[in-house]
C-alpha cells in the first residue's frame, strides 16, 4: 500500500488514533460517529473518543476501500478489508445502518504466540498443548470451532505454526490477517468484483481449486463460511492430511453439523447422508474455542470426530476439556482447569509408533475432576 494511503488513512482516522496504538485494545466498535466502544481484556467499555459528523466517518471509510482497491457507497454497501496494519475492519453504511456508519476495526497483533503463551494466558493446560503439538506433527485434519471474539484465529495461526519444516502450507482467506510462523507458507487473499470496473470476483472457491494444482501438503482455510467447505473437505480426504479451517460453532457436534450445512449451500448434487459421511470421514479434530462471561477466552474443548453412528448422527469424543472450578470474587475471573477426560484417542498408536513424548497416563483426569466430568457427560 502506498504511502500517500497510509498517510491519508491514519488522518482520517485520527479521532480514534489513540485507540489504534493502545496495545490493551483489542477490537473498536463504531456505532455512528458519536459512539465509540472499545474492547478490553475480553469486556466492552464505551470511550469518549468521537468523528466530527457521519460525513467524516464515511470518508475515512472510502479512503480505505479504495487503498484494497474496493468502493464503498450507496451500491456497495458492506466493506470487509484491512487496514494498513492489518487490522480487519468491517463496516455497513446507512441506510443499512439505522445510526450511522457502523464499523468494527479487529486490531492486528504485532506479537505472534505459540502454545507457551496460550498456556501462559490459562487458554490451554500443558498436556493439551503438547498433544495439539503431537497432532500437528502427525496432520490431523482439524477444524477450529468458535463463537466470534473467541480466539479462532490466534489459535490456527498457533497451530499452523506447529506443522513439520518440510511441508508447504497454503493459506485462503477472504481479507488477509493470519501470521503463521512456518517455513513455507503460501497465502492467497480473494477478490471482490467490480463489474463497473471490468474485475472478476475471485473466490475463496476458486483459489481451492488452484491451491490444489500448486502442490500443497496441507491447506488452510482462514473461515468456512460457504461452499468452499466441500473443497476443503475432498482436500483433508485426498491426501492432504493436516489440513484445517475455522467454523463459527458453539460446540463440537455443532461444528460438524455447520460444516454439513456450509457443504450443501452451493449447488452440489450430492445426498446429505453422503455429505454427513464425508464430514465424519475427513474431519478427525475439533479445537474449540470459547469466550465466557468473564471475558476470557479458552479453549473449552480438544475433541475427536470419530465419523457417524447408525442413526447419522456425529460420533464426537472429548480428550480434554475446561472445567471451571469457581470464581474469583474481587476480580470476577473464572477459577479452573484444562483437564483429560479419561479417552484415549483412537490414533493413539501412532503416537507410539512415531516415539512422540505424549504417555497414555496424559489422558487420566485428575481426581477431582471427575465428579464435573460426570456431571457434563
């Protein structure tokens, strides 16, 4: 991006460039231009912080439409893009926006974590961190499942970051904003089209089938929110082992069931049981991340897809999950724990036969646990 955007971008957004540089937010929320709210540590709180009028919020908004190459107007409502710090923002224009321009600017981290830091932030135990590491040596096809705000991103760029030195990883997203610390990493960005313009959209379903054809060993979707969700799931079953996407989910078993439905919006011919196998065939691990009401984000549970039972419907075991022991009361935080849940994973043997420091004993839950366990079963 040119200097001349930049420039122009960081003026038109001054009112909030202060926002922009704390590194305690995490997320700004726009409602018109006399209504700012910010996020931090997971809680939303109002600011003072205020655009002169609509007209100067909306210019700044054409400002960065225009640095991606996008408009943003009375035909094109809806702007997803970045900004020059890799930010993700996402805005809608009256009349669509009953008061005022709302935008939503998700801050790009400068800090790039691995599991030491998850660990660090109470997001993961030390066995559940070592074993996603184990499953990302052998490729486990997973799907990282969450609400929005919940950490899905952070942990794909984690785990993206864990696979072999020796493999080439393709990235997809619709706007760029993961950071894998890998290697070889390849990332494509879609392309919204512009029909006044003579561009051709370019979808996140097109750049699967090329990725495809450049000799991927594994590939990631950044979001399955469409279609693509069949693409990626022929790419985990057709020897690209290790492949993974996000899904917005609440739950394992909700995660498979939104990957099915994502299949069967485009124009696929093929039966809902065929597609509900292929799910439970492809898919093998499930992360799922969780925002609680105490603004931490976690990782609630580390589950198995173990493929469909006779009545169809998903066989889903959980490894570990996060069982909240109490609550803090000066501070309000949740007291607890990443535990096993007493299952040992079906691919446990090639933990042994690749000599991986992962003991089976990892997979007992402690003694305490197992009254919650059996109260959440």
């Amino acid at each position: 991006m040119s200097s001349v955007f930049q420039d122009a971008i960081a003026n038109l957004l001054s009112p909030i460039g202060d926002l922009l540089k704390d590194p305690a937010v995490s997320e700004i929320m726009i409602n018109g231009p006399h209504q700012i709210f910010v996020e931090k540590k997971g809680l939303v709180y109002r600011v003072p912080n205020k655009f002169a009028d609509d007209e100067s919020l909306m210019a700044s908004m054409r400002a960065v439409a225009q640095s991606v190459g996008r408009v943003i107007d009375s035909d094109n409502p809806r702007l997803d893009a970045r900004l020059p710090d890799g930010s993700r923002i996402a805005v809608v224009i009256p009349p669509m926006a009953k008061a005022g321009t709302t935008v939503a600017i998700r801050k790009f981290s400068e800090e790039k974590l691995g599991l030491k830091d998850l660990i660090n932030f109470g997001s993961l135990s030390p066995d559940g961190a070592r074993f996603l590491d184990c499953c990302m040596y052998l490729g486990r096809n997973t799907l990282v499942s969450g609400g929005t705000g919940s950490g899905k991103t952070t942990m794909l760029n984690v785990l993206g970051g864990r696979m072999p030195k020796n493999q080439r990883l393709l990235v997809i997203e619709d706007a760029a904003e993961l950071q894998i610390k890998a290697e070889h990493v390849v990332s494509f960005e879609t392309r919204k089209g512009n029909p006044e313009r003579g561009i051709k959209a370019v979808s996140i379903r097109d750049l699967m089938e090329s990725a495809l054809r450049l000799r991927p060993d594994r590939i990631i979707v950044g979001e399955v929110r469409g279609p693509e969700a069949l693409d990626l799931l022929n790419a985990m079953g057709t020897g690209h082992d290790g492949s993974m996407g996000t899904v917005h989910a609440n739950s394992p078993v909700d995660a498979c069931t939104r990957l099915e439905t994502l299949c069967l919006m485009g124009e696929t011919k093929i039966p809902p049981d065929a597609i509900r196998r292929m799910v439970g065939s492809a898919l093998q691990l499930i992360v799922q991340c969780t925002r609680y009401h105490d603004g931490g984000r976690r990782t609630s549970h580390i589950s198995e897809v173990l493929g469909v039972d006779e009545h169809g419907r998903y066989v889903v075991r959980d490894i570990f999950r996060w069982m909240q022991t109490g609550k803090d009361p000066e501070t309000g935080k949740f007291i607890g724990e990443m535990v096993a849940t007493g299952y040992v994973p079906s691919f446990f043997d090639e933990f042994v036969a690749n000599k991986l420091p992962f003991p089976k004993a990892n997979f007992k839950p402690p003694e305490w646990a197992m009254p919650l366990l059996k109260k959440a079963a």
